[in-house]
C-alpha cells in the first residue's frame, strides 16, 4: 500500500521516477566509470563481469579490469573499461 500511495505522491507532485522508483539507477561516465544506487546486493564480480542484484532484477556490466571501487550500503562505483550493460530477469514496467 505505501509503495501505491508513494508512486500516486510522486505522480501527483510531478517527480522524476528515479526519486520515487525502487529501482536501481545507474550513472555512466565515459566508459570508464559507473555508479550504481538502490542496489540490494552484490551476485559476482570479476575482472570481466560484475552482476548485481536490484529490485528489479540483475543487472550485469560486462568489460575488462572492472574493479568495485566503493561500496557503500545503498551505492557503489565501478571502474574499468566497460563494453557491455544488460539486465536479466524482473520485470518491465
């Protein structure tokens, strides 16, 4: 019911739907650096992929000498040379 009367709120008042989404959003800079709020947790990570659970599913960066530079408890920044961003399983809204 909160997350309904939260999504109404942020409708009505006009907010952006990264302010009132649950969902993970992810900044890109170059392809060298992303950084990556609302996640719940890390799945994997190596040099060449690193794969994160979110409200709405995996989300997996694929590249090469990606490293987890900061990790904080809602947000963490990646850094290496990113090729590839894909998101498996949840849902589409």
């Amino acid at each position: 019911m909160f997350k309904k009367l939260q999504t109404s709120v942020g409708n009505i008042l006009d907010f952006p739907p990264d302010v009132v989404a649950e969902g993970p959003k992810i900044t890109i800079t170059g392809r060298n650096q992303m950084m990556v709020e609302n996640y719940i947790s890390i799945v994997s990570f190596s040099e060449e992929e690193i794969r994160l659970e979110t409200a709405e599913g995996d989300v997996c960066f694929g590249g090469k000498r990606l490293v987890l530079k900061v990790i904080l408890a809602t947000e963490l920044r990646i850094e290496g040379e990113l090729s590839s961003v894909s998101f498996v399983g949840g849902e589409i809204k």
